[in-house]
C-alpha cells in the first residue's frame, strides 16, 4: 500500500537517477544489504553529487521501511488490547 507521495518521491528519485547517470536502480540502492552496497560504491567512480544522491535516496528508503515496521507493530498491539 504504497502511497501517492512516495510513488512521485520514488518517480523523481528515478529521474534525478537518470539525469546524474547513476549506474544502478532506485530499488538497488534502497534494498541491497550494506555490505554489498558499499562493494558497489567502491567499484563504481561516483562525483560527489552522485554520491550524495544515492546516500540521500538510501536514507529515506530505509526511513520509509522503519516507518512501515513501526506502524505494523503499533497496529498489531492496538488491535491486540481492543
């Protein structure tokens, strides 16, 4: 159930993506496990501002999968104690 904003946010990732000509997905970024993202950082020559960009989408993909975790588990307890 994802929302609006995050397709467009996702959508824009995306583009900005595109625009600075970033090797790899939006969805690579936000779901490969640390270890092998830091193995794909470091076999790419990355600019700074591309570097800043795939650490700033990374970020709010982990923040938005948080997010997801948390309301569940807030859900599951009030439904729980109702």
């Amino acid at each position: 159930m994802e929302s609006e904003r995050s397709r467009r946010n996702a959508c824009r990732d995306e583009m900005k993506c595109r625009e600075l000509a970033i090797p790899f997905s939006v969805e690579t970024i936000t779901n490969y496990p640390v270890e092998e993202f830091n193995t794909l950082l470091r076999r790419h020559n990355l600019t700074e501002e591309q570097l800043s960009l795939i650490k700033d989408i990374r970020r709010r993909g982990k923040n938005k999968v948080c997010h997801i975790k948390n309301y569940s588990c807030h859900l599951f307890y009030f439904t729980s104690i109702g």
